[in-house]
C-alpha cells in the first residue's frame, strides 16, 4: 500500500547497520589505503572504523660506562729498536751498551724502551736485602742519567718512547707515603725521570704500542710466562705480539689460511742476570729490531747478546 513504513525489526536494523559501517569502510580503504582496525570494542557492537594508534615506543638512554683502557700508541717507525727489562741501577753495562751501539748502526729513526727500564727495588713489596747501600733516590738519579746519555747518543732525530712495565707501576702503588728527599721530583714517573726534558715519550696504563700490524706490551699484561709463553700469547692475542718481561728471548710464528702467520717474539733482558734474589736462572740478554712496512707488515730480528757480542 502507497506510504505505508515498514517497521524492521531489531534485529534487521543491526544487520543493516553494520552492512552500511562495511561499505563505508570499503570505500575508506579504496580512497586512502589505510585499512581501519577491525577491533571490536566491548562496550560498542559492530566496527570500530577509528585507525588503532601506534603504542608509544620507550626511550631509551642507558648511561655511558666506565672505560679503563685508553687506546694504544700509535707509533708510526719504519725501523725500530726495542729495548727492555734493563732495570737501573741493575742494568748489565756491556750488553746495554752493546745493543745501542749496534741499533745506532742500523739506522734507527726509533727507540722503544719498553718497560722495566727502571728497578725500583727500594719501593718493591718483595723482601729486601737489608745490607744495600743503595737509596730509592739513588737508583732515581741513575736512571735520569741514562736517559739522558741514551738522548744525547742518538740524538734530537731519533724517536725515543718509554712504555711502562711492571716495575714502574710500583711507584703508583709507593706513593704518596714516601715522597721526600731532595733526589725524589714529582708525583708520576714520567716526572720522576725528567722524560720530557729529554724529549721521551711516556705510555702508561698498560696501552700498549701499536708499530703498523704488531702490538708492542712490556709483557706482564699478557699474564703469559714459562717455556711456551709465546703459544699462550699467540692463545690470547689472537694477534702479532712482542714483549719483553720475561727475561729470555722466545720466537714463535703460525700460518694462517689466508697465507699470512701470526707471530709472538719475546726479547731477552740487559740486566743483570745473577741477583741476590735469582742467582740461578734462564735468563738471556737480547733486543729486536723491527722492520715495516708503508702497509704495516714487519720483520723482526731477535738478536742475543753473548760477552758482551751482539749475535
């Protein structure tokens, strides 16, 4: 009958609502791309065509940590002397001289005295021979004399960079109680030797040098000693190592897929081999003299000292 309504039912009138919510979510998607949230609200029957909003993503700002390690020295020598474990006022004279003599004819452009340079038995915790004349302040001023002839003998062109071993490392632990007497200058070892008056480099904090592809360290940081030290380093390191330290020379090389080796070398002592404290040992006097190239690859020649005769 002409303008007669229809009255649906509730339920007719829900399923054509939520036919008409569809189509225009259809036509939504069609015109922006965007698919609206399908998500169903408890309280609300049918779609929700409102876009769910991304969940707000935390910051995150962790605080810096404490780093110990500086970087290592870069040290940038074509040809190289290393020199180490001489521990004034115990050096064994002929074969220091003997090795400075020889690196000096080889044409050195630089010099790494690479840690024990200094004994520093007086500040050692080790026992001490009661009956030794000699003061912490004497073996002081016989290192500061030496430095200063080892400057004087290779001259301003010559490089010279002192590393830290072990035995300097006692100062940090000496001070502050002893300082005093008039041979005893400054707070650091650095200042104690006067090795800026002598134009020498100082690395400490066990940094260690970098020469092109080879770390140089005194030794002790590498907690590697005995007969395979070399092995244990190569273990360690995973890398090309020379030390000193250990007070006899050892070599060590393995090959590499790539065609390459790996290398550890340790260079023997110039000190005295007998004291009081290791009358016998295994000890042997030598250095090494390192060859490198523009891109880093070296060579390096261990050479003992037998008499007082470079070999």
């Amino acid at each position: 009958m002409p303008g007669k309504q229809v009255r649906l039912s509730a339920e007719e009138l829900e399923f054509l609502r939520n036919y008409r919510l569809e189509r225009m979510a259809k036509r939504m998607v069609e015109a922006t791309g965007q698919k609206p949230s399908p998500t169903v609200k408890p309280e609300k029957k049918g779609l929700d065509l409102v876009p769910a909003p991304e969940p707000a993503q935390p910051e995150l700002n962790i605080g810096w940590g404490f780093k110990e390690m500086e970087p290592p020295y870069i040290l940038e020598g074509r040809k190289v002397g290393v020199i180490s474990d001489i521990h004034v006022p115990s050096h064994d004279k002929q074969a220091l001289e003997a090795a400075l003599i020889f690196l000096k004819k080889q044409g050195i452009d630089t010099l790494v005295i690479n840690g024990d340079f200094m004994d520093l038995y007086e500040i050692s915790d080790h026992d001490k021979d009661k009956l030794r004349k000699i003061t912490f302040g004497d073996e002081l001023e016989e290192g500061r004399i030496i430095l200063g002839q080892i400057r004087d003998y290779f001259g301003k062109d010559v490089k010279i960079v002192y590393q830290e071993g072990n035995h300097e490392e006692r100062y940090n632990r000496f001070l502050p109680a002893q300082l005093a007497g008039d041979k005893v200058r400054g707070s650091t070892m650095r200042e104690q030797l006067e090795l800026d008056k002598h134009d020498i480099i100082w690395v400490d904090k066990r940094r260690g040098i970098d020469l092109g592809k080879l770390r140089i360290f005194h030794g002790h940081e590498m907690r590697a000693s005995g007969v395979n030290a070399t092995r244990a380093m190569i273990v360690k390191a995973l890398d090309n190592v020379l030390v000193g330290h250990l007070h006899r020379q050892q070599e060590l090389m393995k090959p590499r897929l790539r065609g390459d080796y790996i290398g550890a070398w340790v260079t023997g002592c110039l000190c005295d081999k007998t004291p009081f404290y290791a009358v016998t040992n295994e000890w042997t006097t030598g250095f090494a003299l390192v060859d490198v190239e523009p891109d880093g690859t070296f060579a390096v020649h261990l050479h003992s000292i037998i008499n007082g005769v470079v070999r």
